[in-house]
C-alpha cells in the first residue's frame, strides 16, 4: 500500500498581531524578509525530498500568520518546488488560509492556477464591533466579499474560522455569524473557542478590567448552537 504524507508551510507574517494571537508571527515586515524566508523553505523542500521519495503527498497547506500578504508569486512559486520534488496524488488538496482585507481577485486567480483548490478564511465574526475586540483588520462584510473572491477565482472549497467566547459577545451574536455565513454555502466550518493567552494584548485587557473574562457557560452555550445550526446546513461536526 502507497505511503501517504501531507505538507504544511508556515507562513509567519501578519499586517499587524491580532489581540489574542500567541502564534509565531511577525508584523510590518517588508518584502526582501520575505524573500528571505522563502528561499529558507525551498532548501528545506530539497532536504526532506529523499526522507519522503517513498510518499504520496496528499495534501499541501499554507498556514501562518497570513498566506496572502506574500507577493502574489510566492505560493506558486513554492507549489512548482513542491512539485519538483514531491509526487502528489491526482487528487492532493491545496490550500491557503487568507484574511479577507488582502484577498484580492488578482492574488485569488493567481492561486487558483497554480493549484491551490481550497482557501480557508479567517472571518471571526460578523460583528465589525467584535472584530475590533478581537483586532481583526477586516469587516463583516470583506470577510462575505471574501467568499464571493473565491468563487469568481474557482476556488470552490472554502472553510471559514469562526471564534466564540468573545469577550461582549451575545449568544444572538454568534447565531447571526454561523447563519450569515454558513448562509453563503461554504462546505466547512472551524469554530473555535477564544482562548486568553498569556503575553497577548487580550490577557491585558482581560486583567485589567477592561474587557471580561469569557464566560464558560456562555462557551458552552455557544457550542451546542454550533452542533444544531452545522446539521441544517447538511454539515457534519467532527473534532481533532
């Protein structure tokens, strides 16, 4: 039986650090760091070539930090590395996460025909006061043009990051973003529950007062409404 493996390639760049985000990231860095950083991944590409020679690939995700703040010919750029050294399945899905505020048509298509079949999009919420909270640069209503980038590109497979436990956020809040979007037809969801991380300008906020601690029944809450609304929608939940 063929040996099956799946590529993942951090992207560590943001326009600017989200108020919960603990992940490796780096904000305002210009372009020659980028291009640093991009031939570091191609060498890394050739090293672990001959350890997979034997696999399969069938899958390949962009992940950060914000894929789509990279010049529009870097991923397939490092998609045409890949392929060079890896064998993909006919069938390998492609994705790359993106913020709705750089995902321009331009970079969609230049995505699309360099193979990437499946974008993954971080909404949050659909509350543009929330996003503030939360720091997102984007709005409620980039984050819907988004989808509809996507699509016009013919990137069909699309999953959107929803978070709850919002500090402020309403239980009638979080309904109106699982249907406003899952309105739009997109085939996967990620919800995820906000999470204070230690360091991060939220955890600040948070003890001094300014903002309130998520509430777990709240939480709890929120994640029954997400097993009920996802099956009406002909999704099914799972977990990792």
């Amino acid at each position: 039986m063929q040996k099956t493996a799946a590529i993942y390639i951090h992207v560590p760049f943001c326009q600017s650090k989200c108020h919960y985000c603990s992940f490796v990231s780096l904000s305002g860095v210009e372009q020659p760091r980028m291009e640093k950083y991009l031939f570091q991944v191609k060498g890394e590409l050739e090293r672990y070539a001959e350890l997979f020679a034997d696999y399969q690939i069938v899958s390949i995700y962009f992940g950060g930090g914000t894929p789509s703040l990279l010049p529009s010919r870097a991923i397939p750029t490092l998609l045409t590395e890949v392929r060079k050294r890896f064998l993909l399945t006919e069938d390998c899905e492609i994705t790359s996460e993106a913020n709705p505020d750089s995902f321009t048509l331009a970079l969609a298509e230049n995505w699309a025909q360099a193979g990437v079949n499946r974008v993954s999009l971080g909404c949050q919420a659909m509350q543009d006061s929330l996003l503030r909270i939360l720091g997102r640069r984007h709005t409620a209503e980039q984050a819907i043009q988004a989808i509809d980038t996507a699509r016009h590109a013919g990137i069909h497979r699309i999953n959107l990051d929803l978070i709850y436990g919002i500090p402020t956020q309403t239980i009638l809040q979080w309904k109106e973003s699982l249907h406003g979007l899952l309105d739009h037809g997109v085939e996967h969801l990620s919800a995820y529950a906000l999470s204070i991380e230690q360091g991060t300008p939220m955890e600040a906020l948070v003890q001094e007062g300014k903002l309130p601690h998520p509430d777990e029944d709240f939480v709890a809450d929120c994640y029954e409404m997400i097993q009920s609304t996802v099956a009406s929608y002909g999704l099914q939940a799972y977990e990792i």
